[in-house]
C-alpha cells in the first residue's frame, strides 16, 4: 500500500509537465466570445475594478494556447472582428475602447504580432480615423501603453496601400502650414521610437513599413537616416533612445531594396563604427549593433549563393530523380564552371574588410547573445564572399582560438566554425586545422575560484560536431570520426552540465 501511494504522489507531481502541448483544439470560443461581448457593460459599470476578473479570465484561457498557438487560428479572425468593431464604432466610449485594445494584446502576446499583423483590417477607411487614434493618444500613460502598441501594428499593415499617401491629404502640397499625411506618420514613428514601453518595439515595425515605400523613401530615408544618426548619437540620449532608433535603422537595412540603401551605408557605416556603442550601453544595444553592422555588409555584397561552397549531395527528390540524366549532370557542370567564373570576378568593396572586423570582435563580446548574433552575421556575409577571402575569414576566426583569448572568445569562435560549417562555407580542406580546435573546445575548463567556466564553450562544441555531422558527407569526416566521437563519449559520460544543457534545449523543442 505504501509502495502504491508513492507512486500516485509520482505521477500526480508528473502531471503538470507536458500540459502545454497536450491540448488537441480551441475549446473555449464560446467563452472568449461571450467576454468580447460582455466588455460592454464592464466598461459601463460603476464598480471599481469591475474589469479586472473577466480580463483574467480571457487572459488565462488564451495563455493555455501559449505553446500551441496555432490552434486559435480557426477563431482569430473572429476574436479580432469584435474587438475591432468595438474601436471602430464612434458610439463606444474611450474606455471600452482602452478595454478591446487590451484584450487585443493578449491574442497578440499567444499568437505573435507577425501573424496578428495579417489579420488586422487594411481599408483606405481605416487609414485616417486610426491615425487620428493614435495621435490622441498620451505616449506618457503608463495604463494604455496596449492601446498605443496595437495602433501602431495596426498602422503598419494599413500603410501598405497600393496608392500615393498625397492623395490623403485633402490640400494642395504647396500649404506648408497644415502637416502632410507623411509627416504625421512619420512624427508618430519618431515619437514612440523612444519611449520606454513595449511601443518602443511596434514602431521600427511600422517604420520600415513606412519608409521603404516607393513615395515616402524619395521625401523622407534620408532625413530619417540622419535623424537616427544624431540622436543616438548624442550625449543626452538615454539608453531607451538608443535603443529605439538602432532598431529603426536595423529594420530599415533588413527589409529595404539593396539600391534604395547603397548611397547611405558607407556613412552608415563610419557612423556605427566610430560612435561609443559598445561600452557599457548593454546588451540589447550592442547586439543592435551588430546587426547594423551585417546588413550593412549585406547590402555592399549582391545577393547570391557561394558556388564555392560545400554541397551535400542533391537534397531535392525531383534533382535525385533527375540525377540519371547525362544532359542533366553535363549542365550542372557547365553551369558550375559558369558559376566559378563569376565567383572569381566578383568585385568585393573595401568597406568589407571593416565588417568583417567588426563581426569579429562581436565574437569576442561579454555577452552570449551578441557573440551570437555576429557569429551569424560571419556567416551571413561570408556566404557572398568569393573563395579566397571566405578561407580568409576561417583563418581569422581560428586565431580565436588561443590561450591568449577569453572564454568569449572561444565560444564566439564555436558558434562562427559552426554557422560557417552548416552553410557549406567551411571546406574540407580546412578539417584539419578546425578538427582539432573543436577538440580542445570539448573539453574546454577554467578553473576560477571555487568555480570553472567553460561549460558554455563546450556546449558550443557539440553544435559544431553537429552543424558538421549536418554539412559533410561520411567519406569526408571518415579520418575525424573517431576523435571527435572519442571526445562526444566523454562529453556525454561525464560532463553533467553540458547533458542539462542538452535536455533543457530537447524539452523547449
């Protein structure tokens, strides 16, 4: 009997793991339905706090689908039309309203703004009554920072309209004293770019939204571009400016043409580079910079693919079923010599060699998320490299690995061997000199105080035997397997913090 019990207490404290993902369908519809209905006479009603238990409600049935959120899709445009029948009927009062807008975050916080963006209304009608939504609103209020947060999601999706925004205005462009369509966007942008709630990070959202239209980067990139460049810049500006107007530049340099950016990131990049960035501004910031910095490589490189670069066979059923073909493979061939020619004529500007600089140091960070983020910059901008200077990059990043350089360092240079390997961008030829780094890095252990480090480089390690067990055919690891399946058994046998390690990432996936 006691036997028993304990394992009735076992299972009972077994029971709450794996309840996030044992969940077949959205069951509570009608019941988040009936709470959008109801907002009504919660917001009529006298009583204080009369809102508080029917938006925990709505908040806890919905965070159940946290982990599966795409089963509220079958529902989502219906959840969303109530709420945004709610803020477009002008008999609603303000506080209903604030209400619908809050509710609306909480399916945003499930589902992610990226989808919801989709699903938001785009009418030319909405275009101005949201605009003037948003421009009433306080950036200052500490309690409808959600409705402020969805406007702009929903302004960004509504900008996208196949027409010129001068055709809005409704006045000649020659009256300077009322403020144009474009310049009232654009005041909201600069407005909630640098502030310290969450809007901070729907409005570089909204902004490459904006400023990459055809009509408004011919007015208005550059002013922006200079407008970003002076006020993160400026002594005065706190760390939530910064941060706000980085992320606009960042998200400009993603999503704009590579022509429309081509005569702003030489400044650009003396910008990023020369100004204090990276000293004692944090991390959110300095992996900002970062990215800046590799889209900056990015757009001075045209977009292609390495014909130097390792392939895995034909990953394609159509190509393994095409293989047989002789015209097929004498094609290939050709069109692999075609490619080499054009990767050897391929003129690289001198501005890489200082983001590849940068991406290095990036590396060699304090920080374990901007170590990863440059490390995927490496890869990134080494994938348009031609051949020598790619072999160039492997060589620099192996430098890391020194006694010399910190326990960053090491791990920075793990993640690049990494990223380069499962691109294809790490030879054959250079196994040789990378196996046995990575071997070191296996094993990897400082001792410091009454304490070690390292078990972040040797977790590392691993995603390089692995990114490399991904990249290479059998034959070519064939002389490295056994060392680096030695050193895996004795990773895997005795070293307990890399296994949490391991099963911690098993678990969220």
């Amino acid at each position: 009997m006691a036997a028993d019990e304990q394992t009735n207490e076992n299972q009972k404290e077994e029971e709450p793991y794996g309840l996030g993902c044992a969940l077949d369908y959205f069951t509570e519809y009608e019941e988040i339905f009936q709470l959008i209905d109801n907002l009504k006479n919660v917001a009529e009603s006298e009583k204080p706090f009369a809102e508080e238990r029917p938006f925990e409600t709505f908040s806890f049935i919905l965070n159940q689908y946290i982990e599966q959120p795409h089963l509220i899709d079958s529902h989502l445009d219906q959840m969303l039309e109530k709420l945004i029948s709610i803020v477009r009927s002008p008999e609603n009062t303000m506080k209903h309203k604030h209400l619908a807008f809050k509710h609306m975050f909480v399916i945003v916080n499930v589902r992610g703004y990226k989808v919801i963006v989709r699903h938001l209304p785009h009418e030319v009608a909405d275009f101005e009554p949201v605009l003037k939504l948003l421009e009433s609103q306080n950036p200052t209020d500490a309690n409808t920072w959600t409705t402020r947060y969805i406007l702009l999601l929903w302004l960004s999706i509504i900008v996208m309209i196949p027409f010129h925004m001068s055709r809005f205005d409704g006045f000649d462009e020659k009256d300077t004293e009322r403020a144009s369509i474009m310049d009232r966007v654009l005041a909201m942008i600069k407005t909630y770019a640098v502030v310290i709630d969450k809007c901070r990070d729907a409005a570089p959202f909204l902004a490459h939204k904006f400023i990459t239209r055809s009509d408004v980067k011919e007015k208005h990139l550059s002013a922006f571009l200079d407008w970003a460049k002076e006020l993160s810049t400026d002594k005065n500006s706190s760390l939530f400016v910064r941060e706000g107007t980085l992320a606009c530049v960042a998200t400009i340099l993603k999503h704009g043409k590579r022509e429309d950016m081509l005569p702003y990131v030489s400044q650009l990049l003396i910008w990023i580079v020369n100004a204090d960035f990276k000293s004692n501004c944090g991390t959110n910031i300095e992996k900002l910079v970062y990215k800046i910095i590799q889209r900056i490589g990015l757009v001075f490189l045209p977009p292609r693919l390495a014909s130097w670069r390792y392939k895995r066979g034909n990953r394609s059923l159509a190509a393994n079923l095409s293989a047989g073909d002789g015209g097929v493979v004498a094609n290939s061939s050709n069109n692999h010599r075609e490619e080499t020619e054009v990767d050897d004529n391929i003129e690289v500007p001198d501005e890489i060699e200082e983001v590849i600089d940068q991406l290095i140091q990036g590396l060699r960070s304090s920080d374990g998320i901007v170590r990863w983020s440059a490390a995927k910059g490496i890869g990134r901008v080494t994938g348009r490299l031609p051949k020598n200077l790619g072999d160039e990059v492997v060589g620099t990043i192996l430098e890391l690995f020194s006694p010399r350089e910190s326990d960053g360092a090491w791990h920075g240079g793990c993640l690049a061997l990494a990223e380069l390997g499962r691109r294809g961008l790490l030879l054959p030829d250079r196994l040789p000199q990378v196996v046995p780094v990575v071997l070191k890095a296996l094993v990897y252990d400082e001792p410091r105080g009454y304490s070690s480090v390292g078990s972040h480089i040797r977790d590392a390690a691993c995603y390089v035997c692995w990114s490399f067990s991904r990249a290479y055919e059998s034959h070519v690891l064939a002389a490295h397997v056994k060392e680096i399946a030695s050193a895996l058994l004795v990773v895997t046998c005795f070293d307990k913090e890399v296994i949490l390690l391991f099963y911690s990432k098993s678990w969220r996936q």
